[in-house]
C-alpha cells in the first residue's frame, strides 16, 4: 500500500487514464529533455560545429531513457537549478558529450520545447478518447432514433423530439471540439532554437556569424522533433498565448462533458434515462435505495475545475512582462497537467456512461402522455 500519510493527488490515484499519467510523468518529460539535447547537438554537428563529436553522440543516444533520479536530485541540490542538474546527470552518463550538452541553449530550449511536444501527445490522446465517446453516443442515437420523448426549452415541457436525436446534441458539440483538437494539433509549432532572450546571439556566434546556418539549425531540429511549424519571435519563452490557446481546447471538452451530464442528472431525476449502475454499487450509505448519478457528477465536479484553469491560464499570459518573468512556472507545472489529466478522466467517464445508458421507455412514455394535452 503506498503511504497514506502523504498527500496523493485524487487524478493519479483514483480518475486519470494510465496511458496519460505516463505522458505527465518526470521520466516521460525528462527523456524528453534528453532527445531535445540529443537533437541539438545531431544538428550541430551536421553544420560543422568541431565540438560535437560522434562518439559524444553516440553516448547520448545510449542513454537517453536510463535517468539517475537519485542523482538529479543530489545535483540540483548543489546547483539550485533543476535544468542544470539533468544536464550534469546527463553529462555524468555520457562524459564525452559533456563539453556540447545544452551548447548555446538556454533552459527553455528544454523545457518549453518539451511542454509543447507533450501538450501536443496529450490532445492525441484526448482525440482517441472523442472518438469512443462519439462512438457510443451514435450507437446510442441509432437505438433510440423512433422513440419519442418531451424536449424542454426554458426547462419547461417543449415539442416532442426523440431519444435519439437528443443524442445527437451531445454528439455535435463533441464533433466540434474535435475539429478544434485537429486545428491546434496541426498547427502547434515549437519554441525552436532561440538563444537566452529570444535573439539567437549564441547561435551566431557559434557559427561565426553566419546567420543561414542559424536557420539551418534551428529547422533541422524541429524536423527531428516532428513538427513542421515553429514560433518565428518568441522571447526567453514561447508566448504563453500557446498555453491558453491549449488549454481553451481542453477546456471546450470539458464543457461538452459537463452540458452532457448535467442532462443526465435531470433525466436521471425525470427517472427516463440513467447511467450505468453496478450489481453490487450502493447508491447511498444511508438509503438503499437510491441510484445516484455519481458518474455524471464526477464529469460535472471535474469539468468546473478544468474551465476555470483556462481562465488561469490567461491570466498567467498577460503578466509575462516583457521577455519572460518566472512566475509562471509552478503555475504551469500544476494547471497544464491536470487540465488534461481531468479532461482524460471526464472522457473516460463519459465513454463509460454514453456506452451503457439505461432507457426507461414507460416512464418516457407517460411523462409524454402527462404533457401531452397540454
């Protein structure tokens, strides 16, 4: 059992998927850095840099994925800086490419590079996601497609629609989150390969002012990342517009998930439609026979916490001043994470509940009847 005297956060222990916890992970990010280093200096050395040298390339490569933990932390005790100490580690484990680790780079070649190739994996995984989602509420839709049932606007009693083509509501504001997922993936770029303050001076003068070679650079290395955009101004950090740009994606999702549950509550209510409920689920501690929504409100408690980050990240934006100032990092080691870790939990959520609806027909039916000379 692990220690029940430290705080855990409830999205690693109990709601976000395996597969995205391993993306948010320090191993993941930090062999990240390492592949981010590892490219610099393949590009380096294609361009003539006599520093970089094969065998210093080839230890590199040799480690990219065998991080000393231990020894990060040892280091970053004595250097107070936690980009430095992967470079000394990382040094440690590849003595000969310790004269070009980070050549020229400054920590945001590393640690911006990175949060965006990771912003990115995390909306392909939320897409995976979108799609079973969709999937189930089109099964769903196709089932219950003939079945009528009272519509409500203003929450009162409106003409009838069908059960099916209530889930098409769903369905729709999902198709759109999905277009504007493929829209930010298609065209996130990367920060790129800019010096300290956003000017590529240490690039230039590492090649001996010649300016083509610093383009070379910074486009050999964004291909090796697998990008075909980068930010073409950016100061010591990308612009954090990026971020909320991001996260108001995320955010959207959430919205949809949130719109969809609180549907369910009230049909749930209405005793029409309910989530999925276990064999041995209890429905309440102190009243047996209840069949709590708890599935749909966990996507409403969720989905209110990942809107209101969006909005964080806004915030932190417009307070860059001028290159940079660093009181946006632990604010982003907290908010973009768990954005898309809330957000994978909302859809698991939501997958489970659309792909397992239960329809009461005969309570549809007399709620209809009840309404229907009116």
């Amino acid at each position: 059992m692990k220690d029940a005297t430290r705080y855990a956060s409830p999205l690693a222990e109990r709601y976000a998927s395996a597969a995205m916890l391993e993306l948010w992970s320090p191993h993941e990010r930090h062999a990240l850095w390492r592949r981010l280093w590892l490219a610099l200096a393949e590009a380096q050395r294609e361009l003539g840099v006599p520093m970089v040298t094969d065998d210093g390339l080839a230890q590199m490569r040799a480690h990219l994925d065998d991080i000393d933990f231990d020894a990060v932390a040892a280091f970053e005790r004595r250097f107070r800086h936690d980009v430095m100490a992967h470079v000394h580690a990382f040094g440690a484990v590849a003595p000969l490419a310790r004269p070009f680790i980070h050549l020229g780079a400054t920590s945001a070649f590393v640690t911006d590079n990175a949060d965006l190739i990771l912003m990115r994996r995390a909306l392909q995984l939320l897409r995976v996601k979108l799609i079973a989602v969709l999937r189930a509420l089109a099964s769903f839709a196709r089932r219950w497609r003939d079945v009528p049932t009272l519509s409500y606007t203003h929450l009162q009693p409106a003409q009838l629609t069908t059960v099916g083509k209530r889930a098409t509501l769903w369905m729709q504001d999902i198709v759109l989150d999905l277009a504007d997922l493929d829209r930010r993936v298609a065209t996130l770029p990367l920060r790129g390969v800019k010096g300290t303050t956003g000017n590529q001076a240490s690039f230039l003068t590492l090649f001996d002012g010649d300016d083509d070679k610093v383009r070379r650079l910074e486009r050999l290395v964004v291909h090796r990342l697998g990008f075909d955009h980068v930010l073409p101004v950016t100061g010591q950090t990308y612009s954090r517009k990026l971020d909320a740009q991001v996260l108001g994606v995320v955010a959207g999702i959430a919205a949809s998930a949130a719109k969809f549950a609180a549907d369910i509550r009230m049909l749930q209510s209405f005793g029409e439609i309910e989530e999925p409920f276990e064999s041995e689920q209890i429905g309440s501690s102190a009243m047996a026979y209840k069949r709590n929504p708890m599935r749909a409100e966990r996507i409403s408690s969720l989905a209110r916490f990942v809107i209101t980050l969006e909005e964080n990240a806004n915030h932190t934006h417009s307070v860059q001043f001028f290159e940079r100032t660093l009181d946006d990092s632990a604010n982003r080691r907290l908010v973009i994470p768990e954005s898309f870790l809330s957000t994978d939990a909302i859809l698991l959520l939501m997958s489970n509940i659309a792909g397992g609806l239960e329809v009461h027909p005969a309570r549809i039916r007399r709620r209809v009847m009840d309404e229907l000379p009116f």
